[in-house]
C-alpha cells in the first residue's frame, strides 16, 4: 500500500501554479514500462510520461488512460502492470504527470490542463480521455474532471478519495490549498470532490468504482459510497463494486480486475 511510500516524498510540497503553453520532451528520456515504449518528459517543470501503444494497434487519435497520482519511480508501479498491460495490449496509452501532494488543489489542477493539452497534441491522443483515480489520485483527477467535463470519456476508481475531509483531513489538506484550516471549512465545496459532480452528470460521464468495505484510511462510506449517492441523483451513470472484507491494498480483487479493464476499453473506443 503506497501511502508509507509517498510519505518520504511529501517534501516535493504542493505545485507550484504554470501556464498554459505546454512543455517540451526531455533529452534521453524514452525507457520501457510493461512491456511497452515510455516517453517521459517536462510540462512546465512537471515531470510526465506516456506509455504508448505499439505501432500497429494505433489509432488515428489514440485512446488513453490518465492515471492518477503519478510520482516518479513511484506511480504507476508494478501493482498497476496487469491492468495496464491489458490496456496497451488494446491499443489504449496510459499517462500521468506528477502534481505533488496536491489533494486536487487549483494550481495541480493547472498542470493537468497544461499536460492534456501537451500529451494529446504530441502523441495524437484522443482529446477526451478515460481517468484511472487510485486512492489520493481522485481528490486530483475528479477536482479537475468536473471543471473539464467535456474532456471526459469516464472515470474508474480504484478506492479513491472523494472528499477531502475524510482524507487527508482539512488541517493536512489546507496547507496545499495555501489556507488556514478554517478557511478549508468554509471553502470546502468549491474543491471537494462530492460537492462537485453536476457538470460530470450533466455530461452523462460514466463513472466505476471499487472500494472495500474494511478500508480504514479512506472509508467506503464517505468515499466512494457518497459520491455514488449523489451522483445517482443527479442523474449521473454509476456503479459502485464493493469489495467484502478488503481494505487499502494492493491485492488482486481491485488490481487484476477484468471489470476495470472492460470499463475502460469500452468507453475508450466507443
């Protein structure tokens, strides 16, 4: 389970706000990841990377999966590999730019428009992507999807964090978002995840998640279990997949899961 992990990384601190004319490759920057080419590169001081699909099983602008959150020599990692593996083998690309310990705050949420503008002009992807929240990632990607809707094909969640003051907790989050704790309180709503669904169920933006109903650090119930709720109520499409007697792990139940990959596969290509 990653949080011990990115625990020594917290000193990269919140992002810092960037703007709006994309970033250039770096040099000596291409490796491999599971079995497929890796390009890296810099979005306006951010670190990024995109895993593409081989020569052959490319389309004219290629579907893609954004994964959140993404720290290099950290996430994605070989936890994720079963499912990305299955992606890349459909001709679907997987990328992620690292924010920092952002909790979804407005200047991450800045690079990300920076790095879909970036990665989907550079690498011909499909100007609508699938969004892959793990844990922390979805305070960063559903922040940013409901303020982008129309950017989005869908997003799947895999024990995501939808509200802030459930994880990490106002008095840790504020500190990225540059507020008092108090001032967190008050302006909850304008960056919790819940609060900020209509666009996404306005635009019928699928949404999947699994969640386990032993898991003590991001709890089912205010996570993903509200954001179905209301989400279902806004008219919004949702299926919620409850995983019994599992908790925030890496185990095969939420990362070897056919189900995530067919969601995917299916809403990037229709």
């Amino acid at each position: 389970m990653y949080f011990g992990l990115l625990c020594a990384m917290l000193c990269l601190g919140a992002a810092a706000a960037v703007s709006a004319n994309g970033g250039q490759p770096r040099e000596n920057a291409s490796s491999e990841q599971y079995g497929y080419a890796r390009a890296e590169f810099d979005v306006n001081g951010h670190w990024g990377f995109a895993i593409l699909p081989s020569e052959e099983k490319r389309s004219k602008a290629v579907p893609w999966v954004w994964y959140a959150p993404t720290f290099k020599d950290g996430y994605p990692s070989e936890s994720n590999a079963w499912i990305c593996k299955r992606l890349l083998d459909r001709g679907i690309a997987i990328c992620g730019v690292e924010v920092g310990e952002s909790y979804g705050n407005p200047q991450g949420r800045a690079v990300f428009t920076d790095f879909h503008s970036y990665v989907a002009g550079k690498f011909g992807l499909s100007p609508k992507a699938c969004l892959w929240a793990q844990s922390r990632g979805g305070l960063m990607l559903i922040n940013w999807a409901s303020e982008h809707p129309g950017l989005v094909k869908c997003i799947g969640g895999t024990y995501p964090v939808c509200d802030i003051a459930s994880y990490p907790g106002l008095a840790t989050a504020s500190t990225a978002y540059g507020m008092s704790e108090e001032q967190m309180r008050t302006h909850l709503s304008e960056h919790n995840p819940i609060d900020r669904l209509a666009p996404l169920a306005a635009g019928k933006v699928p949404i999947f998640l699994m969640h386990g109903d032993s898991d003590a650090v991001v709890p089912l119930e205010a996570n993903s279990q509200e954001l179905a709720r209301r989400y279902k109520a806004l008219g919004g499409p949702v299926t919620l997949m409850v995983i019994k007697g599992k908790g925030h792990a890496e185990v095969p139940e939420f990362f070897e899961s056919q189900r995530m990959v067919d969601f995917f596969a299916g809403n990037a290509k229709r």
